[in-house]
C-alpha cells in the first residue's frame, strides 16, 4: 500500500468521480480489501488505479492506453525513476532561473518544438536516454501548458499552448517515488483496449474509462491521441464488455451521458440494456463551454446488481 496519485493531469481525469467509483466496487472486494486481477485499458492519469493501489492489496494489475507518449511515461517512471529525476531536476532549474515568463514562454516553445520533432518512434526499440528524455518532456509540458492539459492534434503533435505558470512543480520527486512503487510488477501495455482480453480472467475487475462520446456532433475537444473514438468504436467497446461479463469479470464503466443535452438519445441505453445503469452528478471541465456547466451527469455501468 502507497500513497500515490496521478503524476500527469490527464483530460477526463476521474479524481472528482473517485466516490462514485469506489462506491461501485463489488462488496467482495471492500469486505476482503483484496483485489486478485486488476485491469484497466484506458488508464489516462490512472486516478483510480492509483486510488485502489493505496487501498488495496492487488495482486495482479495490467494497465494500457494507446497514448504511446502515456505508456512510455509509466514505463520510465517504473524502471528508470533516478534517471528520470535527474533529468525533471534539470528542467526544473532550467525553467526556474528564466527571468521572466517571457523567457519562461521561449523555453516551453523550445521543448514543445523538440518534443514534436520525434513523434515517429517505436515504443518497443527505445533506447534508455530516449525514454528518459522524453517522459520528461512528457512531464515538463503537462505541467507547464495551459490548464495543464494533455492534447495531441491530428498528426499527434503535442499542440496545447504556453501556460504562464511562474513557479510550477515539474519535478514532483516525493508523488514520483511513490507512483514507481505503485507500478512495481505492474504490466503496462500500449495498444488498443481489446488488447486487455487475455489478461481478464474470472473474477478480474476492469474498470473501462473511454473517451467520451461528444456531447454534442459540434463539440470539439481534441483527442488525447491521434485516433478518434467514435460511436464504432463505443459499438465495439459495448461487445466488449458483453464477452468480458460472460467470462466471469466484475466490469466498472463510466462515460458521458448523451440525455444532457438530448432527452431522448438512448445511445447508452440502448447499448448496455442488459446491464446496471446508473447516472452521477458531475461538473466537466473539458466541455466547460457546452451549456449545463456544473449539472451534467455521466454514466456509471456495472455488470452486478450494487451492494452485492
Ligand atoms: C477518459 S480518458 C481516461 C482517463 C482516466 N480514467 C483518468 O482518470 O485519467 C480515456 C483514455 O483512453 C485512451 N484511448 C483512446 N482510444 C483508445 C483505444 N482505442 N484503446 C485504448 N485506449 C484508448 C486515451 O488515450 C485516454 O487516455
């Protein structure tokens, strides 16, 4: 048990839904406190992974996203953590001793311009200084762009803007340690969601945690990665989610609710009829600028009746 949280901020982050979630968990495993085979395939940030790891005996975990950039991160962060903090440590300094945020703004661009240059590499043929260089570009843009958001355009380049951020913390080294601890003997897999389905055994928890179905066709947030996650592709989670439940796992899905803007779009439903729905409260921030701020509500979709 550690005590670690997210070291990005990530877009969709779930910290504000912890509640709901926990509350979702399957009585067996609040009574046991025990989670045998734990997986998530669309980890992001990982609040709840990280969440469950400082409450939780878990034995077995596999986590996964097709955000090459996120692999490589948790990657480095489990096996090269000095390194990495060396190089964060030089960052920090770096950006600390700009005069002003004029100069602060010229480094940001420089790292940006230097990030986006290697968008083309081979998760599988990195070498060390590349992986440790990287993720802590990776770390260094998360926290000093604006609204310290992840973001990729469509050809997959990092595209958010400068954040005016005068004294960040890049280098969180105490939440870093504890976030290597926290993915000791974890498998961290890049690729898509389906990929998971080897490791869902019975009784395995999954929590599944896509992007969201836009709220409306005209909303625009860009995507984390450069692939789009359109109603496909949620058609495909949804049969999914069917065979995992067949064999035997205890699944936990959240996503957008379309009635917030459409009473009669059952498109969730519909698609999970079979299952438990359930709707939370929810203030987004991504979509802050769709009307309803602060009484939106998301969908929570377990495959067992709650409390059971
Ligand atoms: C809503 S976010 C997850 C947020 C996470 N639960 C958190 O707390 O930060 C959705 C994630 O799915 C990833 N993703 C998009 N398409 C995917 C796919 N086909 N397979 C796996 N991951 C995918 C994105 O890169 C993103 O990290």
């Amino acid at each position: 048990m550690n005590n670690s949280k997210p070291f990005l901020k990530w877009a969709g982050g779930k910290r504000q839904l912890l509640p709901d979630l926990i509350s979702r968990l399957p009585k067996s495993i609040t009574d046991s406190k025990k989670i045998e085979n734990y997986i998530e395939p669309f980890i992001g940030g990982g609040s709840f992974f990280f969440y469950l790891k400082n409450n939780y005996e878990i034995k077995n975990a596999y986590i996964s996203d097709i955000n090459k950039d996120l692999v490589l991160s948790y990657r480095t962060i489990q096996n090269k953590l000095n390194d990495l903090l060396v190089e964060l440590k030089k960052l920090q300094s770096k950006y600390d001793l700009q005069a002003d945020l004029e100069n602060k703004q010229f480094l940001f661009y420089e790292i940006r311009k230097e990030f986006n240059k290697n968008l083309a590499y081979n998760l599988s043929e990195v070498t060390n200084t590349f992986s440790v260089e990287r993720s802590a570009q990776v770390i260094f843009l998360n926290r000093t762009c604006f609204n310290g958001l992840y973001r990729q355009n469509k050809k997959g380049e990092f595209n958010v803007p400068f954040g005016k951020y005068l004294n960040p913390t890049i280098c969180d080294e105490d939440n870093l340690r504890e976030v290597n601890l926290a993915l000791q003997n974890v498998v961290i897999e890049h690729g898509d969601f389906e990929l998971s389905e080897t490791y869902a055994v019975k009784d395995s928890l999954i929590y599944l945690d896509p992007p969201y179905r836009p709220i409306k066709v005209t909303s625009s947030f860009t995507s984390y990665a450069k692939e789009d996650f359109g109603d496909e592709d949620q058609k495909r989670l949804a049969e999914y989610y069917s065979r995992l439940s067949k064999k035997g796992c205890s699944l936990i899905l959240s996503n957008s609710d379309p009635k917030n803007n459409n009473k009669s779009d059952n498109f969730f439903d519909d698609l999970y009829s079979k299952f438990n729905i359930t709707r939370v409260s929810a203030k987004r921030a991504i979509n802050s600028k769709v009307e309803g701020r602060g009484s939106i509500f998301e969908l929570m979709i377990t495959n067992y009746r709650l409390n059971e």
